[in-house]
C-alpha cells in the first residue's frame, strides 16, 4: 500500500469527535493549560538565550561564531529531528513523547547552566534541541486529538498565544536573570519549570490513539529526511559563517541537500507506511502555510538576533533594560494573539495572514531609522508594529497546517509546523549574520581611514564592530586618549548599524514575499467539515 492511497483511506474515514472528559485527565481546557506550561518552557528558551549571548560570549571569550552556534546547534537539533519527533508521537502516543521531551529538556538545560566552556554550550543545546523536537509536536498533536473540531482554532489561538507571549517575554525575563544573577540562570530556570510540566502532564493528560495510527517506522524514510535536512541546514550555515555562499563545500552541501531531499520523495511514493505522506502537500494551503512559516521565522529570528546587540551594545543599555526596551514587542503579542484567533475564527486565516506579513514588513523596514541616538518612543513603534504583524501569523499559519492534516498525521503536521519554524530561523541567523559580516568587512576599513584615527585597526576591534561593542579594556590601552576612544566607538557603531540596516533591508522583503504565499491560505477543512482529513 503506498503512501499516497494511505491518505485516500484515511481521508476516507470520518474522524471520531472527541468525548467528553470526566475528571482532570484528558479534560480539554486542563489538557491545554499542561501542553501551554511546557510549551512556555521551550518558547521562552528560544528568546531567553537571545539577551544572555553578549554576557556568554564575553564570559567564555566566544567569537561570533560561536555565538551564532548556541542558536544555529539548538535550531539545527530541532530541524532535523522534528518530523521524525512527530511520527514517533503518531505511533507510541503524544503523552509519553510529550513527558520525555519535557524531562529531558530540563536536564539538558541544567547542563547547559553547568558548562564552563563555550563548546560544551553549544553540544548541550544541541541536546536540548532534540529533546524539544520531541516536545512541540507532540503539543499540537494532543490539542488536535483533545478538542472537538469547532473548538480547535481556538484552542490553537490560545496556544499561539502562549507561545508568542513566551517568545516575547523572554529577553525581559532574560535580562533580569542575567543582570542580577548570571547567564547561567537564563537555562536553570528551565528545571523547576519543567518539574511543573512533568507533574501536570503525567495527572492531566491522556493517550490519544487515532484508529489509522501508524503501526511501523519508514527507517529509511527517516534516514533520507534527516539526512537531507542536516546538509541543508549545515550548509546554510556554514556558508554564513566561514565557507562563504561561492565556496564549492557550501554548494556541495546544498546540492547534497536537493540530491536526499529527491530520493526522500521517490522513496515516500512506494513506502508502506511513509513518514511524511506528500499527499498532504496535495493540499495548497498546508504546503503556503509550511513555507509562510519558514519566511515569517526568517525574518523575525534573523531580526532579533541583531536586535540585542544593538540595544546592549549601540544603545549601552543593561540586560533588563534592553528587555524592557522590547516590552511593546511583547505586550503587543500577548493582546493581539487571541484577537488575532477570534478574527481568524470570523474571517479566515488569509486576510489576517497577509495584514500580519505586511506589518512585520513595515517594522523591518522601519528598523532601518534606528540610530545610535534614536529615542524610546521610536523603537517602541517599530517593536509594537512587529508584535502585531507576529501574532496573527503564530496562530493563522498554525491552524492552516495542523486544521488541514488528518488526526492520525497530527504528530507529522506539528513536526512540519515546528520544523519550518526552526528551519526558517536557521536561515534567518545564518543569511543576515553572513549580510552584516560582509556589510562590516567592506566598510569597517574605510569608516576608520575617514575617521582619521592615527593607529591602524585591530582584527579583533572589526570583529567588534559584528557586536557593536566597544571592548572595556580599550578605554586602558597604552596610549589611548578619550579623544581616540571617541572616534573608535564611533567607527564600531556606525559599521554594526550599517550593517544591521542591510540586515533588517533583506528581512523586510523576506516578510513581504510571505504576504504573497499568505493570499493562498484557507481554513483546515477538518475545522470547517470536523475531520475528514487532506485534499488530495
């Protein structure tokens, strides 16, 4: 049987409506508020880290690189392993992959808190983002199986939610964490968070076993898909990093990536029970919804990265007040996301998609009028507007993938929300950190000469201008007058912002290419018909 007549069958076969739960376990609001504790968890994580980056790569001596690792080896984890993750919840149960993902994220984030060298970082979140690929789809996939048809978008929207206050309010939480304890707590607050996940999710929740669940592994399938999607994010990221985008290594992967990604389809035509069925991108939402999801992640996590250092670094702001530089960013988020699932609810996802797209174009494009000297009220603007493009979009394009999925392939559609999620923001840090790099080597040199400074430049004072932070110890160099001082700030935060413009220019037109995929949403028709599953 292969993969594209399982869809047909099981498409075929109405999906049961949920029953009603008595007592806490399997209850659908309860089942809710456990799945939102440990999804808090892990989105708070992926912002957290954000603000504690410039005390980390001052503590442990880290280059750009190395600091671009924390994010890339946590995302890479996550992109690689999310689908596969989801299958795996499909055949043994969301609940237990959803207690294990938890579990182990926690340990992993403890030992993350206990490193003491930047290496050890970086192999920890690599471990943290295995652990959370096994966590997010299992997530949707108990709200999928938990909450009859008519409830799931809002379901989904309060979901959103959580998860868009969490990513928002992570470099508040952050910064106070790092200011007033150490950046190692940023990751130890992951463990009694997830002591709290683990008991409520091992009281609340309840096994859910669509009757059309797989019964065996495609190994190949996933061998061939983890394969392909490792090339293709260690390519993009290398050549952002070191090899460079004409390198023959950087093609060699992504030509590698193209080659997997190929025999991965051929084999999931014939596969008896295939990890990802392509009939479901059959389906022209589903498929405008996975890439929605890669471009709106670019643009947000390749913008935000940056953003941190220009608050910490330009501005001189401290850890907590660079977190509350961004509270518009989060507020905005925390009151838009369920207006947003209402809305989506009464129109549709399309014409909320595309209003979202259009705002988080503005807001990059309006990034680029921030200055050294631009004013609070400034930067709040631009961080609201982008709070308010963001949450329509965490929830619309949520509902568009997992509302057109059967409930048997409920793991598989989270894993392919999550991974195009984490894929983009793989692309996001790697494209605009290789944009600013390259911005900064070809006017760093020429902004010194202009700047008539009477020593020649230091590699490690260009790397610094990758941060835009001026080293401390500078200020005690031999020979060094305030002055001289002056003109160096000044050449560091001129190049930095030069480069970070060039940077948000390309994140806005990313944004404004999603508004165009967002015109092919529509609503998962198993929230309009209450299953049903895919069009094929």
């Amino acid at each position: 049987m292969t993969g594209q007549t399982t869809i047909r069958k099981a498409s075929q076969s109405p999906e049961p409506v949920p029953t009603p739960a008595k007592g806490l376990r399997g209850h659908p609001w309860l089942t809710l508020f456990s799945v939102a504790v440990g999804v808090m968890m892990v989105a708070l994580d992926g912002t957290i880290v954000a603000i504690a980056n410039p005390a980390i790569q001052q503590d442990l001596k880290a280059s750009l690189s190395d600091v671009q690792w924390i994010t890339n080896g946590y995302l890479l984890a996550l992109a690689v392993a999310l689908i596969t993750a989801g299958k795996l919840g499909d055949r043994f149960g969301h609940r237990q992959t959803f207690l294990i993902g938890i579990a182990g994220f926690a340990v992993s984030s403890a030992a993350i808190g206990l490193s003491d060298s930047i290496a050890l970082v970086i192999a920890f979140r690599v471990l943290q983002g295995l652990f959370g690929a096994l966590l997010m789809p299992a997530a949707l996939g108990l709200l999928r199986a938990t909450f009859p048809a008519e409830k799931l978008n809002m379901a989904i929207g309060i979901w959103g939610m959580v998860i868009g206050a969490s990513t928002a309010g992570g470099p508040i939480v952050g910064g106070l964490l790092v200011e007033h304890v150490s950046w190692q707590s940023v990751f130890f607050v992951n463990v009694p968070v997830g002591v709290i996940a683990l008991v409520l999710g091992a009281v609340i929740l309840k096994d859910h076993r669509a009757q059309n669940a797989p019964r065996s592994f495609d190994l190949l399938g996933i061998v061939l898909l983890s394969a392909a999607m490792a090339a293709l994010i260690w390519g993009i990221i290398k050549a952002g990093e070191s090899w460079g985008w004409g390198s023959g290594k950087t093609w060699g992967f992504l030509v590698g990536a193209v080659v997997l990604f190929g025999l991965f389809a051929a084999w999931e035509q014939n596969a008896r029970e295939p990890l990802v069925p392509l009939g479901m991108f059959r389906s022209v939402p589903l498929s405008a919804g996975v890439v929605l999801m890669v471009l709106m992640a670019f643009a947000f996590m390749g913008g935000l990265f940056f953003v941190t250092f220009y608050l910490q670094g330009v501005k001189g702001l401290s850890p907590v007040d660079s977190g509350l530089r961004l509270l518009p960013l989060t507020a905005m988020m925390i009151v838009a996301s369920p207006l947003a699932g209402a809305l989506i609810t009464k129109l549709g996802p399309r014409i909320p998609l595309v209003g979202g797209m259009l705002c988080t174009a503005g807001a990059m494009f309006g990034m680029l009028t921030l200055t050294s000297g631009t004013g609070t009220l400034a930067t709040s603007l631009w961080f609201a507007l982008l709070g308010l493009g963001l949450a329509p979009v965490m929830v619309g394009a949520t509902e568009v993938i997992v509302g057109n999925a059967p409930l048997e392939l409920s793991g598989v559609a989270g894993g392919l929300q999550q991974a195009a999620m984490q894929v983009g923001g793989a692309l996001g840090t790697a494209v605009l950190g290789a944009v600013m790099s390259s911005k900064v080597s070809s006017e760093f040199s020429d902004n010194w000469k202009d700047a008539g400074i009477p020593v020649p430049p230091m590699p490690e004072l260009e790397q610094a201008a990758e941060f835009g932070t001026v080293p401390q110890e500078l200020a005690k160099a031999p020979g060094m007058t305030p002055d001289v001082l002056g003109a160096i700030t000044k050449v560091i935060h001129d190049t930095f912002m030069s480069g970070m413009g060039l940077a948000f220019t390309v994140a806005g037109v990313v944004a404004l290419a999603a508004a165009l995929v967002a015109t092919l949403a529509k609503r998962g028709v198993n929230a309009e018909a209450g299953g049903g599953g895919v069009h094929v």
